[in-house]
C-alpha cells in the first residue's frame, strides 16, 4: 500500500525544481520570440514582452523562395510520415522474421543489422548522393523517405526485434489453430500487441527525421522541396542578429514534433519499460 511520507514530498519538490530548470531554455525563447526589435536589446532577457510582436511570426508565413517556412514545415511534416510507416512496415517485419527463425542465418543478420547501427551514415553519404542523383532522387521527397527508410531500418530492426523476443507464441499458435494465415497472424494478433513497440520506434526514427539537417541539405538543398530545418538554415542566414525572429522560426518547428510527443507518450513509455499491455 502506498504511503505518502516527507520523504515522497521532498522527492516531489526536487523534481519540481528539476523540472522548472529544464524549463528555463524554453522560457527565454518563448519570451524572446514574442519581443518586438525594440524590446529585444532595451529590456531584460527575463522579463517578458510589453506586447505580443505577432509580426515575428507574419513573417515567417510569407516568406519565399528558400526561407519559405511554410513549404518546408509541409515537406518535413510528408517526408517524416512517409518515413515512420515505411520504417514500422518493414521493420515490424523483417524484426519479426528474425525473432522467429531458428536457422543460422537469422542470427548473422541480426548482427548485421547491429554493425549498420554502430557504423555513422555519413560514410556512405558520396556514393549514395552520386546513385540517388543517377536516378532522378535528388530534391525529391519520395527520394528522401526511401533513403531514410534505409538509413533507419537497422535501428528499427533491432528494437522491435527485442521486442518479439520478448513475446510469447501462444497467441500465435491460438490464430493458426483456428485458421488464420502468416500474415492474417502477424497484422492482427502480433503487431497491434507490439503497439508499445511501434510507439518507441515512431517517436524515436521520427525526430531523427524530422531534425536532420545534414542529410537534408546534401539532398534537398536548393530545391522546391527542401525541408524545414535547410529553410530554417537560408532563413537565419538572412536575419544576421534578428533573435526574436530567430527564434519564432525555431519555436513554429518544435510544435508539430511537440504534439506527436505528446500523442504517443504513452506507447513510447511503455515501451522503453518493455510492456506490452495497453
């Protein structure tokens, strides 16, 4: 039975505390972004604005060509969706196979997958650019997903693998039993029990996706189709010195990955603490 004691209200405080430190940086870009250029060398980092310069964020909408905010925040939002249900398709799949095999080559490739992990992505990034403008995948968002989906699928692999492993077969057994096919198996009785799983994988790959500005400006650089974080990149460095704009810019990118935090937190939880109810 649980007991609430001085010591439980202490922890509580702590936490708390740590909590509101955290919050901090947060703090300081919401109040900087909502700063008029007035306001934002005269007054105090810790004081917060006399009124709301709403015009910091007009401008990131109107913005055109390779600042265009709007665009790029539509493109990262296609481009980080179309990677997720790619990387939980496939790897949901292949983590599966390789859970439930005994033959000796599922062990190998499970190793396999291990390496790509440890082993950075920017090594291959010459040839992969030289293959992908080959093929006409350059600039496009259908290009990035397959390459993302490629870059992050070992990862996947692995967790949901662990996760499979972890899974009894009695379900399994219990839908073969009463005629259900492979795939009949698999789509209805084992991957929705892995929802914990998916969760971890989808929140994880995702903002990878979603912030990567390395891979992004390599591949989509210049084109119609840039990303968010490669027209925040052209957009600061049109501003120079312009924080309150700056950081208007940096505080539009995080609601979207914010909210879909928010949304699968309790799968993500769940999932690191290696359930599989709920």
């Amino acid at each position: 039975m649980f007991r609430y004691t001085k010591l439980t209200f202490l922890r509580e405080i702590g936490f708390w505390l740590l909590a509101a430190v955290f919050l901090i940086p947060f703090y300081f870009l919401v109040m900087t972004a909502f700063k008029s250029d007035d306001e934002l060398f005269t007054t105090s980092p810790l004081g917060g604005p006399t009124h709301l310069a709403w015009e910091n964020f007009a401008e990131l909408f109107t913005a055109q060509g390779n600042t265009n905010i709007v665009q790029g925040l539509i493109n990262s939002v296609i481009m980080t969706v179309g990677s997720i249900v790619g990387l939980v398709l496939l790897g949901a799949l292949t983590g599966y196979v390789l859970a439930r095999s005994t033959r000796r080559w599922s062990k190998a490739a499970y190793y396999l997958f291990l390496i790509a992990i440890v082993l950075p992505s920017q090594l291959g990034t010459v040839p992969l650019y030289i293959g992908w403008r080959a093929i006409g995948l350059t600039g496009s968002l259908w290009g990035m997903i397959i390459l993302y989906v490629g870059m992050l699928l070992p990862l996947a692999i692995f967790l949901y693998a662990g996760f499979f492993r972890g899974l009894g077969t009695e379900y399994e057994e219990a839908a073969t039993i009463d005629g259900a096919s492979r795939s009949q198996v698999f789509f209805r009785i084992v991957l929705p029990l892995m929802s914990p799983a998916t969760g971890t994988v989808a929140i994880l790959t995702g903002l990878i996706v979603w912030n990567d500005f390395f891979t992004a400006l390599i591949f989509m650089g210049g084109s119609a189709n840039q990303t968010l974080p490669v027209s925040m990149y052209y957009f600061i460095g049109s501003l120079v010195s312009q924080w309150n704009r700056i950081f208007a810019i940096v505080l539009v990118s995080m609601i979207p990955i914010l909210a879909f935090y928010l949304f699968a937190q309790k799968k993500f939880i769940q999932g690191f603490a290696g359930g599989l109810k709920g």
